[in-house]
C-alpha cells in the first residue's frame, strides 16, 4: 500500500448529540488551558512547563496507543513531515509560553483566537477551492476589531504585556501556518499521528530551551502548580487532542471547528474566576467581537449542526 494514502479517510458523518456535547466539553476544556498554564508558572519555569508537558503528554499518548492496538509505525517519507511540524511546534509554543508568562491568561485567549481567522486567509493562498467569501471577511473584520481592543486595553498594562501580547500573536500566526500544513499532508497519516510524532521530535529541543533559558526550572511544586501541569498534560495536549482528531476523522472540520466560539468565552471567563484577572469594557467589547466573528466564519457548519441534532 502506498505510504501517502491514509485507510482511515476522514469522513463527514452528522453530528450526534453525544458528539455535540463532546465538543463542546474539548473546546471548554482548551479554553481553560491558558489558566492551568498560568498556574504551573507559579512553580515550574517557562520552558520548563513545555518540556514535561509534552514528555508527559507523549507518554501518554504512546501508552493509549499501546492498550488500543494503534500502529505507531511510519514510513521515511513521512518522517520529513513530522520534522517541519517539529520545528514548527517548537516554535509556536516556546513563542507562545514566553508571551503567556507575561501577559494575562484571558488577554492571550482572546488573542490566540485570531488563529481561525489567519487559517482562512493562509488557506485561501495555499489550498486549492479553500476559497474566501464575504461572509468570511465579515467575520475576520470582527475578529480583528476584536484584537484591537484588547490592544487598545491600557488600564493597569504594563510594557511586559504589550510584549507578551505580540508573543501570542507571534505564536497564533505560526499555529495557523501549522494548521494549514497539517491539512495538505493529513492524508497522509493517522490523525493520532500527527499528535504525538511532532511532540517526540520536538521534544529534544524544548529541553534544550529549559536547560538554557530558565534561570530557574523548578520553583514550587503546589498543589495549584502540579495541578496546573497535569491539567495541560493530560486533559489537553495529550486527551484533547486525540479525542479532537479521532472526531475530526469521522465528522469532519467544518462540523467541529462550529464550535470554536467557545474557547475565548472559556479562556476570559475562567481567568476571571480563577486568576481575579480584570474583565474590563473593552476586554468584554473584545470578547464579543470575536465570539460574533468566529461564529460568522463557522455559520453555515454551526447551522447544520443545529438542523442534525432536531432530527
């Protein structure tokens, strides 16, 4: 069998009920990410955080793999693609964990969902039919207007936020190029394997970045701290990710990515609640702006969603 053909094609099934909920859990579940991030800062340094979060997350992953009876082999072909996600990843999350580190978590979410709407504008140029409508533009015009107002936040920002905010967008822009490269060469792989191979990879490196650039590794080890690491071990990069890209295979991006919506509203509530982080006018106008414009881009998947689950 050729080593570029996936058996697995990703299909488009209707929603059920049960997958319904289960995305919207995952997306709740990634919104909160960025606040576990911030407490295991409390403790653990930057780069250290990335490196045994993703050690533990791809132990975990193999071991899932390992019980379910799922191949972890590849083919030499595929291993250059899993090396430029590799570097890619290292990128984007060492980028990311030094803009976090020193802006507020509900401040990085609502930037980082500027993802969605870099991916339409990277897809329309690099992907063929992945085209742009005004419905579209509409929509990233209001995710944009969104940013701009968290930029536009002042009250109590100090200038290490303002660099920590372009270290997210920084990373948002770089996650968006890793987004459209995995969909020209997912058919290529199993979806799992795009999870766990670009974190083995990538591994070496993020260990390198602690080494040298934490001044600091291990602070505390609180319960909030361990807490904190667990949860973005565990739950997202390793349970998350896996249960998104099994749905993906089998309901398809349109149908999940409806739901997307949801993770700034997760992210700025939680950092409120959990990080007394200020929920200013503007933080809460941003907010919006990029609730309405997600959903705008995704109407049409969000829609028959809707229509699937009154059957």
């Amino acid at each position: 069998m050729p080593s570029d053909i996936n058996t697995n094609e990703i299909k488009n099934n209707e929603l059920t009920l049960f997958a319904a909920v289960t995305a919207v859990i995952i997306c709740f579940l990634f919104g909160a990410n960025a606040v576990a991030i911030k407490l295991t800062f409390h403790g653990i340094g930057v780069f250290t955080s990335v490196a045994v979060r993703f050690t533990i997350a791809s132990i975990s992953i193999l071991l899932w793999a390992a019980l379910t009876g799922r191949t972890l082999k590849i083919s030499r072909d595929q291993i250059k693609y899993i090396l430029v996600l590799a570097l890619l990843y290292v990128a984007q999350f060492c980028v990311y964990y030094f803009g976090i580190n020193k802006t507020n978590a509900s401040r990085s979410m609502l930037i980082a969902n500027l993802q969605p709407f870099f991916v339409l504008f990277l897809s329309h140029v690099f992907i063929a039919g992945d085209r742009m409508t005004k419905r579209k533009v509409s929509g990233i015009f209001l995710g944009f207007i969104g940013v701009a107002f968290v930029f536009l936040e002042r009250s109590a920002v100090a200038a290490a936020f303002r660099a920590g905010d372009l270290g997210v967008l920084g990373s948002t822009f770089i996650w968006a190029c890793n987004m459209v490269y995995i969909k020209r060469i997912i058919h290529r792989f199993e979806p799992f394997h795009i999870v766990v191979y670009p974190m083995l990879f990538a591994l070496p490196l993020f260990w390198l970045a602690a080494l040298t650039l934490d001044p600091q590794m291990v602070i505390s080890l609180s319960a909030p701290v361990v807490g904190g690491l667990l949860y973005q071990s565990l739950v997202t990069a390793s349970f998350g990710l896996v249960v998104w890209s099994l749905m993906l295979q089998r309901y398809g991006a349109v149908a999940l990515h409806s739901f997307v919506f949801l993770l700034p509203v997760a992210g700025v509530s939680l950092g409120g609640l959990i990080l007394h982080e200020p929920i200013t006018p503007k933080i809460f106008i941003a907010l919006v702006c990029i609730v309405c414009g997600t959903v705008v881009v995704n109407y049409n998947g969000l829609m028959q969603n809707i229509r699937n689950l009154r059957k």
